[in-house]
C-alpha cells in the first residue's frame, strides 16, 4: 500500500483541496480581486458623492419621457431620500382616486385578470405566476374599492422609487464585481461590463419610472401592486441576470471554446 495515500483515497501529502471544476478555470488572482474591489468602491464612493446631480438628471429625463408621452405633469418638488444623500425630486402628475378613474382602467383590469386565467390554463409553465398576479390584483380591486377616496401623491411616488433606485445603484458596483469581473478572462471586458450595467440601470429606471407614473395617471391604483412587483427591484435583478448570461456565455467561449458535440451531427 502506498504510504502517501491515506484511507479514503485522500493523498496523505496534499494540504488543500482541489478547486471546484465550476471555477476552476477562472481567472483568480489577487491582482485581479483588487482591482475590481477598488473599481466597485470607486464607483460607489462617485454615486454617493454626486447622488444629487444623478438624481437630478434622472428627474430631468424621466420630465423628457413624460412630454414625449404626452402625461401631465405640473412641476417637480423637493423630497427628502437619505440623510446626507438628497435632495430629489418628486413629480406632479395627477393619479386619480378610485372612484375618479374612468370606466375604461376598470374593465382593463378585468381583462388583465381574464387573460391571466387562461395563460394559467393554457401554459402550465406560468401558471404560479399567473395565480399570483391574479391574487395581487384581486387584492388591489378589493382594497380601492374600500378605500376609493385614498391617493396616492405622485411626489410620494418618485420619493420611494428614488430611495429605492439609488440603494440598487450604491449596491450595484460589488454586485456586478461578482457577476461580471471574476468570470471574464479579459478584465478590460469585465470592467466594460460593470460600467454598461450601471449606465443600463440608470437609463432602464428612469423609463420604468415614466411608464409607472402614466399608468397610474390613467388606472389610479388598480395596477399599483403588479407595477411595484413587475417593474420594481424585481425588474432590477432580471436585467442584471440577463446581462450575466451574456457576459458567461461570451466568456465560456474563450475559456472552453465552442463545443461542437452540443450540436447536431448529421
């Protein structure tokens, strides 16, 4: 029996284990961990500093977008986001109660809720999801209907998006550290990655902020909750995954090369 190899066919001689074979082809090195440790601190310490100004220019867009749309909107008002990093600025669009909204936002409703029964009927894929976002405008239909003078200030609106929105912009950079700078062979590339997903972030929220606020402005609150969950955090996260599955697949063809035995051999 061999001395070096000990019970379990573990060497007796190795101090460490192998790495797993799901990175053991990427680039890891220390120079390569701190660098983008330094760049992702380098881009938060830049959003913190100049989170006015950002805010700023996505208020100004976001006015561009609503007169592109043709949603009214009566000024912009100073709101308070975070201690040291505010202020921004909320909207003056007009989001009417329950019982202002016209006849039209209701039956859209209905609708929405028909089509989603019979996706859930017909594709059993999205038929959870489908289940929920019924359960959630059943709740909105059931709630405006208690409280049909409740409404919501759009000011109020833009003050919780931008809170929200400026959390996922500071907590970006060592996300994207993650997905996009340790898998890349070429930090160049993965650098050019980080930058692209947080421009993409700023430029995607102010969109989804003006598509919100024109809902609002002609539903009310009926969609309120299936906005929030489809087009908040949410939307967020996908957008950063889809970039991820673009970044690893790019990067598995210079690591492994094509793999010519996924295709078919005729």
């Amino acid at each position: 029996m061999n001395p070096a190899v000990s019970t379990g066919g573990r060497s007796a001689q190795r101090t460490s284990i192998y790495l797993h074979r799901s990175v053991r082809a990427l680039p890891l090195t220390r120079t390569r961990l701190w660098t983008a440790l330094a760049l992702a601190l380098t881009i938060f310490l830049l959003i913190a500093a100049y989170a006015v100004p950002i805010m700023q220019a996505h208020s100004d867009l976001a006015n561009v977008f609503l007169r592109w749309a043709d949603i009214p909107n009566d000024g912009w008002r100073q709101v308070a986001i975070f201690p040291g990093l505010e202020p921004g600025s909320g909207p003056l669009v007009p989001i009417p109660t329950f019982s202002q909204v016209s006849e039209g936002a209701r039956f859209a409703l209905i609708l929405g809720i028909v089509a989603l029964l019979i996706i859930a009927r017909r594709f059993s894929l999205f038929r959870n999801l489908a289940n929920f976002l019924i359960v959630l405008l059943f709740a909105s239909a059931i709630v405006n209907v208690f409280f049909d003078s409740f409404q919501l200030q759009s000011m109020v609106f833009g003050q919780i998006w931008l809170r929200q929105e400026l959390l996922v912009w500071l907590l970006m950079p060592f996300v994207s550290l993650l997905l996009f700078m340790l898998p890349q062979p070429n930090i160049a590339v993965g650098i050019s990655w980080m930058l692209l997903a947080q421009v993409y972030g700023f430029l995607f929220s102010v969109l989804r902020f003006v598509f919100c606020l024109g809902v609002l402005h002609y539903t009310g609150l009926l969609f309120m909750p299936l906005l929030w969950f489809a087009f908040g955090t949410l939307s967020d996260l996908l957008f950063l995954l889809f970039f991820y599955s673009i970044s690893v697949y790019r990067a598995s063809g210079h690591l492994w090369g094509v793999r010519s035995t996924w295709q078919s051999q005729l």
